[in-house]
RNA sequence: GGGCAAGUGGUGGAAUGGCAUACACGCAGGACUUAAAAUCCUGUGACCGCAAGGUCGUGUGGGUUCGACUCCCACCUUGCCCACCA
C-alpha cells in the first residue's frame, strides 16, 4: 500500500486496453526481445578490427538504489546514439558499470549496522534490473563495479606507477575538512565554501596528505583544450577558468627592518608606480618575524589567529568586507625606493601568488575599498585618456579601464597597455623582479579518512620511511573486520590485521596507510578499464586500447565539467607519458544533457517532485518513455517533464502499431520513381526526404526532437495515403511503413523489433539491419512553392514548374491580381528572385 | 564582480538571412455511441471585419539589409558555473 501512496494518479491503472498496443501487450513485447537480445548475445562487442569503430560512453551511475529521470535521460540520449551507429555498420563498443566506492554505501552501514559492500552490491543488483528494463544495448560482459577488488588493484597500481615519477607524494599543509564527513576533501569538491556532497561548511585543518601532481600538466591541461573542439564550450570555459593561467610579474619589495625580500605578484605591472602600501595574507611566514618583538606584536597575532579560525566559506562569504591591520613595519617599492607600510589583511589568500599584495588602491576595487576604509594614501598611475583630470578626492571607485600612464617616471604618456610590458621588461633586466605565470590549478588532494575506497598502497616503516606495496602484492585488500559505528576516526585505523604489517624492504614491523582514495580517482580512468575489463594481468590491454580509444562519444552531466573530465583528462596525459597510450585525450566529443524538470524545479528527492522511471515503464512501457524523453526538448537543453504529454508518445506508438498490422501487406511488385502516380509520388518522396533529414538530425547535433516530428510528419502522409487496391500503390506504402519501423528502432527498439518481425518473418534483430539509405533523385520536386513579397511583406503564393525562367517567372508574378492590386501602380525598383524559395519586388 | 547559455502561441518546442509558430501537448467544436471512454475529423498568436481581407506580432531600444526570430551595438530579465585569484 506504501508504493501505491508513491505512484502520482496519472501512472495508476492501464493504457487503454481496447487498444491492441495497451500496457499488457507491451509488457509482452518488451520481456521477449529484452530476453532475445541476451540470449542470442545481439550487444556483444564486435572483434572485427577492420570495421570502422564506434565507442560510446556515458558516465557511470553512483548506485544508490533505483535510477531516476536523469539516467533515463542520460542512457536514452546514449543508446539511440549507440543503436543507430550499429545500424550503420560501425563496430560499436557501449558498456556499463557503477562508481561504487564513496560516503553513502558507509552511512548506509553505519545506519543500519551492516557493511558498505553489502549495500552496495544491493544497489547494483536494482540498478541493473532498471536499466535492463530500459532496453539499453550495453555488452553485459563488460559490466564492472569500482569496488571489485579486481578493478581497484589497477588504482593501486596507477598510484604505484605516479608514485614511481614522483608525480604522488604526500605533503602537510592547510586542508579542507568536512567536519560532517570526517574527511578530507580536493579544492574541487569544495562548492562555495561547502562540502559538495553533505553541503555542510569545509573548515581548514593541518594534516600529512596524499597528492598528485596534477599541476605538471597544467600547461598541457590548457593548451589541449584547444584539440576539444567537440566539447561545448561553456565546458571549455569552465575548465580554462579552473586551470587559471595568469600572466604577470613578480616584485621584489624588501623589508626595511630585516631587509628580507618580499616576492608579490601582479598581473598589473603598468601600476607599480602607484602602490601605497604592502598586504600580506595572515597565513603569510613572514608576518610572525616581522613583528616579533614589537608593540604590535599582540594585536597582529590576535588578528591572524581569528583570521584562521574563520572557515574558508566565512572568510569569502556576505559583504566582502576588508578587515586588516598595520604591521608598523615598512617595504620599499623597487622602482621608486618608496618606503610603504605592510599590512596584514584578509583579503589576501595565502594559497594564491604569493601570498602578499602590492596594493594600488586607485586601479584595484579590492585595494581601493581597503584603503577608504583605513585611510590609505592613494596616487592615479593611469588617466583616462577622454578626461584627463580624474583626481583622488573624486574618486568613487578605482579605475581599471585602459588609459594612459601618469606618474610613472621615463614610461608617462604611454598606453598601460604598452606600459604593462615596458615596465615588466625594465623591471627583469633591472633585477626588481621576474616575468611570470601563475596557475590558478592547485595539485589534487586524494586521501580520504573513509573505509569504503581504495586502500592507497604505501607502508610506514619506521628504518625504510614510506615503501611502496610491491607490485605481486597488490591489490591491498579492504579487510573485512570492521565496525562501521561511524566514530573515532577513520575505520581502516582500527583493523590491526590491517594496520600491522611487515616492511617489503626489511622485514621489521611497520604500518600500513590507513587513507583511501578519493572516488574520483576511480572514475578518471575507468573508460580504458571498459577496453579489457577481464584482464587480470594489466591494467588494460595496449592494442585494444590503440583500437578503441578515444571515446567518439561521452555523454553526461555538466555537474562533471570540471572534477571528473578534468581528472581523466590528467590521467590519459599521465598514461600517456607511461607509454601505455598514444593520444592525449580521451573523450572526442562531449555532449551534456540538460536537466530533468517538473513543475519548474530540477527534479529530486528532497524536492519530492521525482516520477520513478519504473512506474512510467509499468503503464506505458520502456519505448514511450524513450520516444517522450527524446522528444520533449534536444538533449542539451533542460526538460520539463509533463504527465499529459506521455500519453502523446504513446498513442503514436500505438499508431505505429496499427498501421503495421492494418495496412502492410507484402506484394511482389517494383515501381520506378519516375512512372509513380502524384500522391504516390509524394510519399516516396517524403519517404526519401526523411531518410536525409533524419539520418542528419542524429549525426549532426542530435537533434531527436525534430528527427521523431519527422517520422510524425511521415506517419501522417502514410495514414491518409490509400492503397486502391493497387499493388503498385501498396508496395510503395510498405517501402514507407518498413522505414519508419527502421528509423524508429534506434529510439523505440522493442516495438520495432516485433514489428520487423511481423513484417519479413525475420530472425535477424532489426538493430543489426542497415540504416535505410535515400536517393537523391527521388527528393527533386517538379513543381515548387515560390512566395512573393513586395518590400518584404509576404503578399501572394505561387506553385510553378521547378525549371520555370526567371523571366517567365517575373511576367506571371507582375500579372498577377493580388499583386498588381498591392503596387497601386507604383515603380518596381527592383525585383529579386531567390531560386526555389521566393520573389521580392521592391517599389 | 567575471564567464557561459537562454528569452518565440495557453504549454513543450520548430525555423540560424527568405512563408514565424513545423511536430506535439492542451483546449474548443463535430462524427461515431443509449451514454461515456477510446478513435477519427475540423479549428486554435492577437486585434479589426459578416466576409473577402487588413493591421500588429519572436524580451526592450537602435542599426545593417530588398528582406532580420536569425547578423551588429546598447540595455532588461532568467538560468547555470566561477569568484577578495592580485
């Protein structure tokens, strides 16, 4: 009784059983051809290595239960992708498996006092019911789950090889923290200042921890975007942004009291001659010997204490305010030898640059409000070149459009422009500073204090240091005796079978490393682990992977463009350099599909305006919620869900369904296009002209909305053509009828294959019978449609020959009575055909 | 503050320089029916008009063009992403 509460009213009962195609029937259906399609392995990756190949990939569920609209929307788009390329003829490889490791799978046990892989598995096991219930052609072979122990040993043993190259290495430094997960986590997975799984404040700690060098790639990282050209772009944007590549100069300042050199950084080189003052973030290791000793020594300390104690979220949150404080030190400006005072202040971040400031309050907004509010001197470095005569007292806001140096020595009456390079270059040849780049991209932090990830594969040996696992060891198995109460730390700590260990390198006794990976670090790879999932002796077989790779096709969500694409991204490059690869990235092209709404709002749980796929399926069936999904919007764009609308696809299957087992009836009958009477004709024609229209719609943009109203479009010219019980007339019909069944059966398989078989008797699965083709000829119309204007206003319509003159074209256009009525007489200035389309007169 | 999308009937959307609103949903009317459901047919941007027909109309204001939903400039609104990044 608690389901039936769940399932909205318009999904309770049958689709109308009066209609041949109700819901029993389609159950039917798709049962069997679901079950034919194991049986008789129709999915199952070709090994022809000479056909053309096709690999389409969509991003992996995390199984949490059952699936929602945005896997059946994300799956659907994929498998018409996958389906209609197997039809025309490519070698398709599409595989499934889950993201299995991470947090819910432990809460899951800590709640209900059980262990993650049993929750886990369960998981999967529903999952894979759904998505089979969906009709999807993966090759079920290829099924893999991240937390098999057989596919995270390849983790471990990646992590062994970037260990190897120095590219992991573990380091102490200020972390976020997830006080609610109790873990750690990478600046990516920190969403404004809050976890981006629990959503709950991300405080900094110190701790030891594990990280790859991702920045080694920072340069390939950016320059490579540039080969995605099949990426939409705002995802390129957002990686470019992320990546952060600024061009700039570092400054030396040097401390008056110490003499100590004060590297600053700045993208602004044109503006040193209108710094006033010096900031350093309160994390800054020069702050403490600085004062030390002074009288102000106590108020900076307080200040840099309740500065780090703030979390990252409230130091960046709410008005922005500038808090800060003087040091009572000074720094002296090397173009000038100006001595200015050093602040500390939070606005400085200390992991960006170098942690310290040159501030120029009038052409920074920052400095600007910071100096107001302390009472900072100021000084215009660059004028507006309109009106020269901006002056401090009037100042509102700094200046930062381009204009004109003031102020700055031999470089006055330059452009900032050419300044920002004279100046850079003076200063480098002058040794006041260095030209050079600073990365936004900070290397990736993996150590999670979790039970249910990878074991990362190091030993602490108290003579040897950090050793690695030996490679015959891997892989480091999760033990299995563990209590998840969801207290005193992390759980792998508390398994001395685990934890204690001999050295590989002397013997003696040492512990192993109780973190495990970041779940990303599974996922960034899992696409070559597709390529030979069995392959117990490498991490993935070379030749095969040189056959398949790149993805042609990666399909998914936005909310990936930055963590997980920019991760494989990495490691492909990482690969690559290892040999075991030879191109540098590996998803071709990326589609990413909007989002699933109802009533306005992203749909979710904890909104409560979720419609479960499988309550859909269980009235209308997998083919209608396909062929609804596919339509309602193009893939890229957001989709309202509408309870009415389904229906809709429905009752066109239905119409399909009909036709086929009303009106075709195999005669033994050929036709020329040429000798065919008008209307049927036009059916062959529109027949041919959907072939082109469709096939171009999946292959150019996936646009399956425009594609399905042309199969519509199609249908509704086959249902009013009559067959006069003439064969000619009736094989011409069929010919239609056969290629609206092929052309729908890339988005509605099941009903398409009953239907095939209806039709010819087949047993060949109509996923495997080539994509219909069209003649060019049968799309030549003999009489066209023209339209006539005058000055743009549409005023008359004609139907004319194809081949019909401009000349003769323009007499009966100017005859013609609505027209001539419209000139009243006026003097046709000009008279422009556009061929095959329209006639403007211009008077 | 920066970046990227998008703005078209009652609704989802189509048209990327050439008939604005294809295709569908919804709605209205009709046929069939004792009745309903289902199915089929017709209509459906707004305004004026009995009609023929006309005027207006793709967020706003300009521009380019014989012709603009489409291209250019400015602005408004919404959504998403990033953000004291020096």
């Amino acid at each position: 009784m608690a389901r039936l509460k769940e399932i909205p009213s318009f999904l309770l009962g049958e689709v109308k059983l009066m209609n041949p195609y109700n819901t029993k029937e389609i159950e039917r259906i798709e049962k069997k051809w679901q079950k034919a399609w194991e049986q008789k392995q129709v999915f199952k990756t070709g090994e022809e290595k000479d056909r053309p190949k096709f690999y389409c990939l969509e991003m992996f569920p995390y199984p949490s239960g059952k699936i929602h609209m945005g896997h059946v929307r994300n799956y659907t788009i994929a498998d018409v992708i996958a389906r209609f390329k197997l039809m025309q003829g490519y070698n398709v490889l599409h595989p499934m498996g889950y993201d299995a490791f991470g947090q819910p799978a432990e809460n899951a046990a800590i709640k209900h006092k059980s262990h993650p892989a049993e929750w886990t598995y369960r998981c999967i096991d529903q999952m894979r019911t759904n998505l089979k219930r969906m009709g999807f052609s993966y090759d079920w072979d290829r099924e893999l789950a991240t937390c098999d122990k057989e596919y995270y040993r390849w983790n471990q043993w990646i992590f062994l090889k970037m260990l190897e190259k120095g590219l992991a290495y573990k380091k102490a430094s200020s972390v976020n923290w997830c006080p609610s997960c109790e873990t750690t986590l990478a600046n990516e997975e920190v969403i404004q200042g809050q976890c981006w799984r629990c959503k709950n404040n991300v405080i900094q700690k110190d701790l030891e921890q594990w990280y790859l060098k991702i920045t080694h790639y920072s340069e390939a990282l950016l320059e490579d975007l540039q080969k995605l050209n099949q990426w939409p772009s705002r995802v390129l944007a957002m990686q470019e942004n992320w990546i952060g590549k600024s061009y700039g100069v570092e400054i030396y300042f040097q401390m008056v009291k110490t003499g100590e050199r004060l590297p600053v950084f700045t993208t602004r080189p044109d503006t040193i001659f209108g710094a006033t003052y010096v900031v350093l973030a309160p994390e800054h290791p020069l702050v403490k010997s600085l004062v030390a000793g002074t009288d102000r020594e106590k108020d900076i300390l307080e200040f840099v204490e309740k500065a780090g104690q703030m979390s990252k979220s409230m130091r960046m949150s709410g008005d922005l305010r500038k808090e800060g404080v003087f040091t009572g030190q000074y720094a002296v400006n090397p173009v000038n030898q100006e001595k200015i005072p050093v602040w500390v202040a939070d606005y400085v971040l200390m992991d960006y640059g170098t942690g310290a400031i040159m501030a120029v309050p009038t052409h920074d907004q920052r400095d600007f409000l910071f100096a107001r509010e302390h009472a900072l001197p100021m000084r215009i470095v660059i004028q507006d070149p309109e009106r020269p005569d901006l002056r401090v007292e009037d100042m509102t806001e700094a200046y930062e459009e381009e204009g004109v140096q003031v102020h700055s020595a031999q470089f006055d009456g330059m452009t900032n422009e050419e300044g920002k390079s004279k100046i850079a270059q003076w200063m480098e040849k002058e040794g006041m500073g260095r030209i050079t780049v600073y990365w936004r991209l900070r290397d990736w932090l993996i150590s999670r204090q979790r039970y249910w990830g990878t074991p990362i594969p190091v030993i602490y040996c108290p003579s040897c240091g950090i050793v690695p696992v030996p490679e015959d060891q891997l892989p480091v198995e999760l033990p299995e005796d563990v209590q998840f109460t969801g207290e005193g730390g992390s759980p792998l700590s508390q398994s001395a079978g685990f934890v204690r260990v001999s050295c590989p390198q002397c013997g003696q006794d040492a512990r192993r490393e109780t973190d495990t990976m970041a779940t990303f670090f599974d996922s960034s790879w899992y696409y070559l682990r597709y390529i030979s999932p069995r392959d117990t002796g490498r991490v993935f077989d070379k030749e095969d992977a040189a056959y398949w790779m790149p993805v042609d096709q990666y399909i998914g969500g936005i909310e990936h463009a930055i963590l997980h694409l920019l991760y494989s991204r990495f490691f492909t490059k990482f690969l690559k350099d290892l040999g075991w690869i030879s191109f540098d990235e590996p998803f071709d092209r990326l589609l990413t599909q909007g989002m699933v709404l109802k009533d306005g709002e992203v749909m979710s749980k904890s909104r409560g305006n979720t419609v479960d796929p499988d309550a859909v399926i269980a009235k209308y069936g997998a083919d209608t919620l396909r062929l609804f999904i596919l339509f309602a919007a193009p893939p890229e764009d957001q989709l309202e869900w509408n309870d009415h609308a389904i229906d809709g696809s429905w009752k066109f299957l239905s119409r399909v369904w009909n036709i086929v087992h009303n009106k075709h009836h195999p005669v033994d009958e050929q036709y020329s296009f040429a000798a065919l009477p008008g209307d049927a004709k036009e059916l062959e024609q529109e027949r041919n002209f959907s072939i082109k229209k469709i096939s171009e719609d999946i292959s150019q943009g996936f646009k399956f909305n425009t594609a399905i109203s042309q199969i519509m479009i199609l249908m509704n010219r086959m249902e009013k053509f009559s067959v006069e019980d003439q064969p000619v007339r009736q094989a011409v019909l069929n010919k239609a009828i056969e290629t609206t069944v092929l052309m729908l059966a890339p988005l509605t398989p099941h009903i398409c294959e009953e239907l095939w078989q209806k039709m010819n008797g087949a047993e060949e699965s109509v996923s495997r019978v080539p994509w219909p083709s069209y003649e060019e000829g049968s799309l030549i119309k003999d009489v066209i449609l023209m339209v006539a204007q005058i000055n743009g206003k549409l005023r008359a319509k004609f139907e004319v020959p194809a081949d019909m003159p401009e000349d003769e074209l323009k007499d009966m256009v100017l005859a013609d009575e609505t027209i001539q009525r419209h000139l009243a007489g006026k003097p046709v200035k000009k008279f422009i055909v556009v061929p095959e389309k329209l006639i403007n007169i211009v008077v």
